[in-house]
C-alpha cells in the first residue's frame, strides 16, 4: 500500500481494477461465444494482456511522480503490438477489446484509410508550417486510445509520414494498440529502403509492448455456417475467356457483355469497368490492377458498391509487381469494408495460391481468400 492512502480508499481502487477487468473479459468472451468458439491458450495469453492494459487506462493507481511531489496516474506502456501470422485472431481479439473499452475517445482505424485522410489533409494543409504535425492532431483530437488494424509498412514514400504520426502520438500521451503481420523489425522489409523506417520502428520498441500471437490453425479457413459480407462472395474457376464469352458462369453469374461497359469518376481521372449493376461492381482485373488505381479509389468504391466481380484473375507469375500489390491492396481494404467480393479466374484458388508464395504480403491476402466460397 502506497504511503498516506486509507484502506479504504485502496480497497476502493483495487475494486475498481477488479471491476473493469471483469467487464473487459466477460464483453470478450460474450463475443467469442457469439462467434462459436472459445479463446485457444495462445489468445488467452494476448487477451490478458490486454485487460492489464484496460485496467491501467480505466482505473490506474495513483502514484508518486519521480519529478514532481504531486500524485499522478502514469501508464506501465504508451501501446501494444500485436503480430503474429495471418489467421491466428488478432484482428478479431483486437476487435473484441475495442469494442468493450468504456470510452467514446477511441478510434479504431485502417491502415489505407487512415493514411488516405491524412493525405488528404496535409495536402489540404499545403503551405502551411507543420502541416504534418497539425493534420495528426486535427485527426486524432480528444482521443485517449487509437487502434491501428493491419500495421504494415512497404512504401517508402510512407516511412517518414508514418514515423512522424507515431512520435505525435506519444508526444500527445494517447495509448496506441497496433495488429501486424510483422515483427516491427521486419517492417518495410525490402532491404534497399529498410533505413528509411528505422526510426520509426524505435519509436515503437521505445513505447509500445511487443507481443507475438503464438498459433499454428489459420482460423479463417475453418467452415462457417452462415456467411455475410466479404465472407459471401466465391472463388470460380472458369475456363473460358471472361471478356469474350458473356454467357452465364457459375454461382448463377450473368458474365457482363460488351455494351454494359461502363466507367467510373473519382477527382479528374476516368476508370473503365465492365459493368456497374445497381450496388453491384463488376471489373476486369486488368482494369482494376493492370493499370494506374490506388487505395483512394478502392476506398471510394468500397462505399459506393456493396458487391465487387473481380474477373479473368491469372497467375501472379504473369503479373508485374505494381499490379500483385493493387491485388493485395484491393483484399486488405473490401475485407476490412466486409464488401462481399467474388473472384473469376482460371486457376483454382489452390493452384492460384502456388504462384504467390513470393510475394510481401501475399499470406494475408490469401488467407483472405480462403474465406470465400468455393463451389
């Protein structure tokens, strides 16, 4: 017990502790129980981390300043990294959690969404002094906790902006909790622009808790009963060319003809797609990865169709680079919109799956895939 605090005012606070890791666990497990399984050993590990922190944001003791006579509440850790491979349940214990936290000062944020508003903003702020600085906190004011999902870090156009958003969060005080598929380490991994992110990945290991989300089953390829969203859409197999022949494939699809075609308009630049049905869009995949598109586009589209046809998919070994990351880019932000998405392609998902191995990124996209339908 702490010098000059009551008993009672302690018992006070260790009940409190007690009370908020209890709502915590119990709102977790009410979703686990929800989703028709229970927590495995390794997420029990993670979990309990996170009520530590819960309890530390919600209901802190009161310490003695090492500077200063005063009392003050003091965080253990200004955040948590979460990493471990795709599939294991970060994302959805991460979710879970943020959901039960007893606030409305967080926000739960995207890695392609946030960046494109912060984008946005700085160019907006253009000009002006410490347009970097003042965009941050105009997008983060008032916020105690910001969870950032799929932490991930490949363009080096992204390092520096990336580093200075971390260090304004920690200079405000907010508690940042972050889902990778990386060790921070390991992040921006290509050898040649790796230095670039090295002073943001300090940032991380000088504040942040790192935690490994140990597992070996990718959840996502277990059987579900009922689907809904991104879940929805399937994976066909077909044969034949998907430009040429509109006659109706499989899962009931009516393959778009030539006089459907039709374009989209995001800014000043014009995007053909095979066809725009209602909410429904329908894109080759040429049109949608084989030419100049960006996450600010697929955002957009996301809002505006809530079902996406990916046509004539091939193998990534007859794709460039730009196109397999526009794929991957494409995966991460309809799965995160939960945008039901179907996929044509010659190859099966199996046989596609051989030819991705490769690629940065490409385990999460194609545990992804694995929770389309195959007929």
């Amino acid at each position: 017990m702490e010098i000059g605090r009551s008993p009672r005012r302690h018992n006070q606070g260790v009940a409190r502790r007690t009370d908020v890791r209890d709502r915590l666990e119990a709102a977790i497990d009410e979703s686990a129980a929800l989703a028709g399984f229970t927590l495995d050993s390794a997420q029990t590990v993670v979990r309990d981390r996170l009520l530590a922190l819960g309890v530390e944001l919600f209901a802190p003791r009161i310490r003695r300043s090492k500077t200063r006579g005063d009392s003050a509440a003091r965080l253990d850790v200004q955040g948590l990294y979460v990493w471990g491979e795709a599939g294991r349940g970060k994302s959805w214990l991460l979710n879970a959690y943020f959901r039960a936290l007893p606030t409305e000062a967080k926000l739960r944020v995207h890695f392609h969404g946030f960046l494109d508003q912060l984008h946005r903003r700085i160019h907006e702020l253009r000009g002006e002094p410490n347009a970097v600085e003042r965009a941050v906190r105009e997008l983060t004011a008032g916020l105690k906790l910001l969870y950032f999902d799929e932490f991930h870090v490949h363009d080096p156009a992204d390092a520096t902006l990336l580093t200075k958003l971390l260090r304004a969060l920690f200079d405000a005080g907010i508690v940042l909790l972050a889902s990778s598929n990386y060790a921070p380490r390991s992040l921006l991994p290509d050898p040649q622009w790796h230095h670039m992110f090295e002073p943001g990945i300090d940032l991380i290991l000088a504040n942040m808790e790192v935690l490994r989300l140990e597992g070996t089953e990718d959840y996502r390829e277990r059987p579900r009963k009922s689907v809904s969203g991104f879940r929805s859409g399937h994976w066909i197999s077909l044969k034949s060319d998907l430009r040429q022949d509109p006659r109706p494939g499989a899962a009931g699809l009516q393959l778009p003809q030539a006089s459907e075609a039709s374009e989209l308009t995001v800014g000043s630049r014009q995007f053909p797609v095979a066809a725009r049905r209602g909410n429904e869009l329908w894109i080759t995949f040429d049109q949608l990865c084989g030419t100049p598109t960006s996450t600010i586009e697929y955002l957009k589209w996301s809002r505006e169709f809530d079902s996406w046809v990916v046509l004539d998919l091939p193998s990534f070994a007859d794709t460039d680079a730009q196109a397999q990351q526009r794929l991957i880019n494409v995966v991460d932000v309809l799965c995160d919109a939960d945008v039901r998405m179907t996929i044509t392609s010659p190859l099966s998902i199996d046989d596609f799956r051989l030819t991705v191995d490769r690629r940065p990124d490409a385990f999460r996209m194609v545990s992804r895939l694995q929770l389309l339908q195959k007929p």
